[in-house]
C-alpha cells in the first residue's frame, strides 16, 4: 500500500505580526468604547433640591420648678433677658387670691390715710408721678378694649413701678401718726407673708425665654446631638414622645438664638443625602420673607435611614417654639456625574463599583436618571463598572 507523505505549513512571521496588530487595535477599541455596564467619572456642577419635613433642635436649658399653684410671668414668650434678669414669680401650694387682695387693701387705706395727713398740701414730685399714673391706667385700658395683650405685661410692670414710687415719696413725705403706723405694720405682717409663698425666678444667662414645651425638649437637644437616630426621629416625626420627659415640672426655656440645627431623614434605600461642609439655602414653610444658610454636618448613616443636620448661625426668629416643619432645601453642589444604576444602596451606605473594589460614596444631587456624586476615592476618568 502506498504511503502519503504530508506536507508541512510554514507560518510567516507577517501572520504574527498581523495578529499582534489585531490585539492592539481590539485594546484600543476597548478603550474608546467603553462596554455598556461601565464608564469614567466626569466632573459637574448641578443643583441640589430636597423638600423634606424636619425637626428643629436648639441649644437650650430648661428651668425646672417645684409644685407650684400659679406663676406669673414677668417678660413676654420671645424676650431677650440677661443673666439675674427676673423671668417670673411663682407661687406655691397654699397661695391665695384673697392673701394678696388683703395686701392691696391695707395699701389702699394707707394711700388714704397719707392724703387726709396731707390735706391739700402739694408736692411736684407726687403730683407728677399720680399723673403718669393717671395717664398709663386709660392706655391700659384702651390696651385691653383693643386686645393688644402684646403690650399689657410692659404696662403692668411700669404701673406696678410708679405705685411702689408714689409709695415711698408718701412714706417720706407725711408725718405718720399711730393710726398710720399701724397700717404699716399690717402691710408689712402681710408682705412677710406672701413672701413665704412667692419665689422670682431669674435668668441665669443671657438668652431668649418661651414659655412652650412639646414633651421632647430632654431628647431633642444640641448637647445629645451624637444621640439622635433615625429612630428616635420617626418617633418625633409621629408625635410620639414616648420616654421623652413631661414638661409639666418645667417653668421655661432659656434658648441661644444664634446657633440651631434642623435634622431630617432620608431613606436607607434612597443614596440622596447633605454634602458635609456645603452650604444650604432653606426656607420655611408659614415663614415668610426669610431664607435661612445652614451649613451640613456629615450625614450619619442608619438601617432606619439617613440623618442629616444643618447647622445655623443666625437669628432663630419665629422657629423659637417650632419643632416640626416642612423645608425647601437647596445647593449648587459639584461632584462626579453617574447614571442611577452605577450607585448601589445598602443600609444607608452608597457604593461604586471600580476596579480598587466596592468604593463608598456621597449622592449629593439627582435629577431624573442623572447622579452627582462625590467621594474621597473618587477622581476625573476613574472608571467605574455597573
């Protein structure tokens, strides 16, 4: 049988050099056209916009009182006081009405007593004082036809100022007799009296005074800001106070009105937060006139959601009693531009993809299908994969 004898291929070394041109333009390729489920970071600026409900917190103290029967307050809700400034009187179990009409009594027969000793006898100074006395009774009453309680307690507080002046020119202006010395001894049996069931309470520093409590004042606070979670502000958010302390033991708030935070929460599922160090115009909703900056802190993250804080230093103006309110909150931000999908969220926490692995970044602004983010990794043509 006959044998074939095969022939042997030789390869030309133009086929290698045509194959290794091939791989070179497939590398090219691949990095002009980059495949569909990745990309490279590109810089740009866009306008960040949320609209959330948040919680204003304030660097406050509370004042906290005994068991008290009634108070009378001495400055008006929203008054700047100084420190030792007198903020209110309060009055203990045992109080009555009828202790401090007994007073006014005597003090009216001691008024009475004094002007029959003078008998026509003038005096400038009295005469003066009884006419500013005279004139301040008909602008409190037409303070109190007119409703204008706004002004009521400043006009008290000066009535009550010339009566006790007018007390003391008559006290050293008449010659007292038995039956007026007498008097004085009653009124003064009487002072000693309510004095045991009076108490004035004063500022301890200087700040801003409102009498109105919500029941979070002991968990919303600035000095437990490290403490303030998602929970707890889902929980401020219903209404539920739950282990927040009553405010029924509490007299007043002393509030610095110059520094103040709002939070508010993102979801966990939702990678939207505040840029730490950005700066943030706010509005207010029922505030009207009024933009407020605040600058964010950084954004803590919780399976509950996001908590984010800004922080104001300026007037807090109407917020002084306001705790829930719904924001407008913008920024011009500047980051990394990526599709939605190139950004994976996991309890709070945001990731990219790229070649170092699973990188954690901040979504700072959305807009349709468009995100900005940024990140300490990040940096101009790092790619990323989807």
């Amino acid at each position: 049988m006959a044998r074939t004898r095969r022939s042997r291929v030789r390869i030309s070394g133009r086929f290698y050099i045509t194959l290794l041109v091939l791989a070179i333009l497939i590398g090219v390729v691949a990095l002009i056209l980059p495949s569909r489920g990745s990309g490279t970071l590109k810089g740009k600026t866009m306008e960040a916009v949320l609209t959330p409900t948040v919680a204003v917190i304030r660097e406050e103290s509370c004042i906290p009182i005994e068991q008290f029967d009634m108070v009378d307050y001495l400055v008006n809700e929203g008054a700047t006081v100084n420190a030792e400034m007198p903020v209110a009187t309060v009055y203990k179990w045992g109080y009555t009405d009828e202790m401090a009409q007994s007073l006014v009594t005597i003090q009216q027969k001691i008024y009475q007593k004094q002007l029959s000793i003078l008998d026509g006898i003038e005096s400038t100074e009295l005469a003066s004082v009884n006419a500013q006395i005279n004139e301040l009774r008909s602008t409190i009453k037409d303070c109190v036809n007119n409703k204008n309680d706004s002004d009521l307690l400043a006009l008290e507080k000066d009535m009550e100022a010339l009566l006790s002046q007018r007390a003391t020119i008559l006290k050293n202006f008449v010659q007292p007799d038995v039956d007026i010395n007498s008097l004085y001894t009653e009124e003064s049996t009487k002072l000693t009296q309510l004095a045991e069931y009076t108490s004035t309470v004063s500022a301890k520093m200087t700040g801003v005074v409102s009498f109105y409590f919500d029941g979070f004042e002991q968990i919303l606070t600035a000095e437990k800001m490290d403490m303030i979670n998602a929970d707890v502000l889902k929980m401020v958010f219903d209404g539920n106070s739950g282990e927040a302390a009553s405010s029924g033991n509490m007299l007043y708030r002393l509030v610095n009105p110059g520094r103040w935070y709002v939070v508010f929460l993102t979801p966990a599922s939702e990678g939207l937060r505040l840029l730490a160090g950005q700066s943030y115009h706010v509005t207010f909703d029922g505030i009207h006139g009024k933009t407020s900056v605040g600058t964010a802190l950084a954004p803590v993250p919780y399976a509950g959601g996001v908590v984010n804080i800004l922080q104001f230093e300026e007037d807090i103006g109407e917020l002084l009693s306001v705790r829930i309110v719904d924001a407008h909150i913008s920024a011009t931000v500047t980051g990394y531009e990526v599709p939605v999908d190139a950004v994976k969220v996991k309890d709070g926490i945001c990731t990219l993809s790229t070649a170092g692995g699973d990188t954690v970044v901040n979504v700072v602004a959305a807009e349709e299908d468009t995100l900005i983010i940024t990140g300490d990794a990040l940096y101009e043509g790092l790619r990323f994969n989807k």
